[in-house]
C-alpha cells in the first residue's frame, strides 16, 4: 500500500518534469523563432534562414526522444505562426519543420552519425520541404534553381546548427531533461 | 553513460551524398534553363502577364496584397521595388534563364522565365512594339 503510494508519486513527478521541460523547449523555441525574424533579411534568398530553432529541437531529439523533438517543434511552429506569422507561413514551416524533424529521426536511429551530420541533413531536409509546399502552392517550376541553392544553404546552416547544439547536447546535464527524478547517469 | 566506446561515424558519406544530390539538382537547373525569351508573372498561380525578355521596360504590377515594380533590361529581369514586408523578392536580384523566377511570398507574385517567345496576349497590359 505505501510502496504504491510511493510509486504514485514519483509517477506524478516524472510526469510534472516532462511537462515542465517540454513547456520550457517550446517556449525557448519560439523566442529563438521570434529571434530569426528580427534577423534582416540579408540573404538574397528567400526561404534562407539560419534555423536557430532548430538547436531546440535536435537538442531535445538528443537529451528527451523523437516523439518530443518532433511534438515540441509543430507545436512551436503553430503557435509561432498564430503570433507572427500567417497560414501560408504555416504551411511552409510545418511542411519544412516535420519533414526535416522526420529525417533527423530516422538519421539517430542508424546511430552511425554525429548530431552535426545529422543536423546537417535537417537543414537540407527542412528546405526540401519548403519548396516543396512552395513547389504545390505557387505552382511553379523555376523551383529547381530555388532548391538547389536552399539545398547548400541549408548543409551550411545545419553545420553550424549542428556544432552549437552538439555542445549543447554534451554540455547541458541530462538531469535537466531526464525522466528520471533527479540524478544524473 | 559516457557515449566514448567507439562505433564508425559515417558522417563522410552522408554528407558526400548530401552534396552530391544537391550538385546533382544544381546540374539539372542548369540543363532544363538556358536562354529564357519570356518573363511570365503570375499571382497566386495564375498567368496574369508575358513581356518580352528583349524589350527594356518597367511595368508595376498590382496584386490584391500589394505592388512589386519590375524592370526588364538586357535580357534580364528584376524586382526593382515591392512594398512587401520582407522585400525578398528585391534582394533577389537579377534573373536572366529559363526556369528561374523571383518570387514574392507575401503578394503570391512569382516572376518566371520562359523559353517560348511571348505567346498568345495573355494579359491586359501587353504592349505591341
């Protein structure tokens, strides 16, 4: 009887953590998504961005699990497109963020790959996505001379992506993110 | 749990591929473009002008989010002016081949070249030389 007890209560815990740190991912998401927009646009090209959220969420593929990393990411992609964005701004991150999320999943279960490489690829996937929403929409087909230069854009975005959030992911302690109360592995 | 114990990083080929594929794409841009005659605009996918690449001019285009000038001259075509937020569509600069286009998110503007001499008028505003 209290040995249940007990383990109701550490079940409650683990589950007010996890709430807590995926609130707190989502929320350093969008102020890091409210970040880039401030960024000028000084890239000749539309759609090129430096991606900092992405940090959050290879962060919490890396420190939490793919179902949080993809959870945390949608939903800071809806709630930043209700704040600054618009529905076709949406549709292009939603498309480009699940996408290059999807990707960066798959790339951490081969195991045979640092998180730069796989950020790497998140950036180039998440552009593949947006032209692709920008491919179905606008219904044009220069979109390969748009691919092509988003596609290296984003492996140099990803590269530096990927570096920071590697520090970050051996950096930050996983009792920040771990299930487990407390108590560092 | 300290990830130290050695497995194979296959990163190199990952990447290789990735840059591969990308070149590869960069390769077909470049053989399906070539010399562009035409500068098609449409907005929200839709045909709604063609000008000739040759004729050095400025037209305004008016769509229902706003207005973007273009200017063709030399061959080339370029958003001059747009009084879209972002003015991405300005910073695009110059386009002059087949298959390449400016496009304008917020107007739902895309400016495209075509490789087929100005056809058949298809908007209001074409001017006959």
């Amino acid at each position: 009887m209290k040995d249940n007890k007990g383990k109701n209560n550490i079940r409650q815990k683990q589950y007010i953590r996890s709430v807590t740190s995926h609130g707190m991912l989502v929320a350093m998401a969008i102020v890091l998504s409210w970040l880039e927009a401030q960024i000028p646009a000084f890239f000749a090209v539309p759609g090129m961005k430096l991606g900092i959220t992405n940090i959050v969420v290879v962060t919490a593929l890396y420190k939490m699990s793919s179902p949080s990393a993809m959870g945390i990411n949608i939903l800071r992609i809806i709630l930043v497109s209700f704040m600054f964005g618009g529905p076709s701004a949406m549709i292009y991150s939603l498309s480009g963020g699940m996408l290059s999320t999807l990707i960066m999943i798959l790339l951490k279960k081969i195991r045979h790959f640092s998180i730069t490489a796989v950020s790497i690829a998140g950036g180039v996937f998440h552009n593949i996505g947006q032209v692709a929403a920008a491919a179905v929409i606008l219904n044009t087909d220069g979109i390969f001379w748009y691919l092509s230069v988003l596609w290296f854009t984003g492996m140099v975005t990803g590269t530096l992506i990927g570096i920071l959030s590697s520090q970050l992911v051996k950096r930050l302690p996983d009792s920040l993110f771990s299930l487990r109360s407390g108590g560092t592995k | 749990m300290e990830t130290k114990k050695k497995k194979p990083r296959y990163d190199f080929i990952l990447i290789l591929i990735l840059a591969v594929a990308g070149l590869g794409i960069l390769a077909f841009a470049f053989l399906t473009g070539g010399g562009g005659a035409s500068v098609e605009v449409s907005v929200d996918g839709r045909i709604i002008a063609v000008y000739p690449l040759s004729d050095n001019r400025e037209e305004v285009i008016n769509t229902p989010e706003g207005k973007n000038r273009l200017e063709i001259k030399d061959g080339r075509v370029r958003v001059t002016d747009a009084d879209c937020p972002d003015k991405l569509c300005v910073n695009q600069g110059w386009i002059s081949m087949k298959g390449q286009s400016v496009i304008c998110l917020p107007h739902k503007l895309t400016v495209k070249i075509t490789g087929e001499e100005a056809p058949e008028s298809k908007g209001a505003d074409i001017v006959v030389k």
